[in-house]
C-alpha cells in the first residue's frame, strides 16, 4: 500500500456480529416489556401495539442505524482512518419502560374515562405517543446548543464520553 493510496474500509470487524445481536435482544426485551405492559395493564388493544407501535419502532430504529452508518463512512472518508464506527441506536429503557407504564398506559385509561370507546382512545394515546417524542427531539435539538457551549467548562464522567467524544 502506497502513502497515497486510502485505507480500506471495513464494514464488518470481529465483534460486530456480537454487538449486533446484543442490541437485538435489548430491543426485543424491552418491546416485549411495552407489549406485556400495555396490553396486560391497561388492556390496551394489541392490535395497536403490533401494527403500528412496534412497526414505526423497528423503522426509526433501522433508519437511525442507517444514518448513523452514512456519517461514520463519511468520517471515515474525510479523516482517512479505517477505524471509525457507527454508534449502534436503539431502544432507550428508562424512557421506553417509563413512556409505557407513566404515559402512554395512563392516557389510554385516561381517553377511555372520558368516554372514548376503546379503539378511539388507543389512536388518542398512539397520537400522544408520537406527539411526545417529536417534543423529546425538539427539546433535545434546543439543549444541545447550550451543552455544546457548557462542555468545554465541565468535566465529563467516563459513562459520558460517547455522547461527547466530538470536540
């Protein structure tokens, strides 16, 4: 290999297989805790769940996989190194477990007190669903400015560093 010639780049490496499965069962368990506890709950009709939760779930998940794998190749590309990798995306536990059981469950329950039959209130509740997490990205997108500014000024705890590796 020539000084002029670019690294080659890999897109599977040992370990990949392993962390791939690893983040497949995280996100199948915490589905399947979503599924246990808004059908066995707050008897929130399955049908919901399993044609429209979990399909949008699996979506955004593999387009934030796929996003996340364009701008590791394009750093890759632009640093000329062969050792970048893409940060793995999925499911969230705490918010998920949290959205189930202190949102999402309570507002079905909620709709249905005021008087909307039950299909009704679970197309409220998968509404309010979707609302809260585009509010969640917003907030997220309006308090990255200011955590970019603060970084510099603060130190980072080792379980941080992911999340602000870029300087």
């Amino acid at each position: 290999m020539t000084a002029s010639a670019s690294p080659v780049r890999r897109w599977f490496v040992p370990g990949d297989l392993n962390g791939f499965f690893g983040l497949v069962v995280d996100n199948l368990s915490i589905l399947g805790f979503i599924a246990a506890a808004l059908i066995g709950i707050f008897q929130f009709p399955a049908e919901v769940v399993f044609t429209r939760m979990f399909p949008g779930t699996a979506l955004g998940v593999l387009v934030g996989n796929l996003i996340y794998t364009w701008m590791a190749h394009r750093l890759a590309a632009k640093t000329g190194r062969d050792d970048v990798t893409a940060m793995p995306l999925g499911l969230d536990a705490p918010t998920s477990i949290g959205m189930a059981l202190l949102v999402l469950g309570p507002a079905f329950v909620g709709f249905k007190q005021a008087g909307l039959d039950e299909q009704a209130a679970a197309n409220a509740t998968w509404q309010l669903g979707m609302a809260s997490l585009v509010v969640m990205g917003v907030l997220k997108l309006v308090c990255r400015s200011s955590a970019m500014r603060s970084r510099g000024r603060c130190r980072v705890p080792a379980c941080w560093a992911p999340s602000v590796a870029r300087r």
